[in-house]
C-alpha cells in the first residue's frame, strides 16, 4: 500500500507562541494542513527544501533574526510569484513598508472568521494564480 498524499498545507510564521497555536487550531478547524515556523529564515528554508507544498503563507511582520515578515513577503514574491501571503501585525499599518503586489496585509487582533476571509481572498486574488 502506498503513503497517503498530503495536501498542501498554509505555513504560518509567528513567533508568539499562542499566537501560532491559535492560528494552526483555526485552520486545522477548516481541513487545512498547516506547518509552523517561528522566524522567516526557517519559513524560507521551509519553502527552499520543498519536502511540503505550501498553498498560502501567513506571516507576521515582527520576527525574530536578520528577516522580518516584509523581508520574508518580498523574498516568496520574488522566487514564488503566485503564491497567496498575508503578512498581519498589531503595529499600525503605516509602520510597515510598502509589500509587493499580491501580498494582503491584516492588523492584529483579528477575528478568527476575518483570518479565513482573507486567507479565502488571498488563495482567489488573479494575482497569485
């Protein structure tokens, strides 16, 4: 018998901990896989090994380490165009850089139904197919 397929899982970067617990709980509630990284150099490598397809990226914008979520937005978009990201963050929005196209942008605290919304309109944005 063969090894069941995994489906394409959302990588989520946030480096508070319950913060990260309470994302992964949410989306695992939806049927979506998920796979978690506390800085955007380990979200990158993820990305660079490949050992997993990843469907979407939610990250923050403060992380741990040399990257933020912006240097981590810039960096997917530049190596994987089409795929949806959502930076979020509890710091005004006015603080965080200009992102590249494609990347949605969500202030923290958000509302459970309100991250599915916009993970929704991430996966469905013209831009990232």
């Amino acid at each position: 018998m063969g090894q069941a397929q995994k489906r394409p899982a959302v990588l989520i970067v946030e480096d508070d901990a319950d913060v990260r617990r309470l994302t992964v709980a949410l989306l695992e509630d939806e049927q979506l896989d998920t796979i978690e990284c506390e800085s955007a150099e380990a979200a990158l490598a993820v990305m660079l090994l490949g050992g997993r397809e990843v469907a979407m990226i939610l990250a923050d914008v403060r992380l741990p380490g040399v990257m933020n979520g912006v240097d981590l937005a810039w960096e997917v978009k530049l190596r994987w165009p089409r795929l949806p990201m959502i930076l979020t963050s509890g710091y005004p929005r006015e603080g965080v850089r200009e992102l590249p196209p494609g990347v949605a942008y969500m202030s923290k605290p958000w509302q459970p139904l309100t991250v599915l919304i916009v993970a929704e309109q991430a996966r469905a944005n013209p831009w990232n197919r």
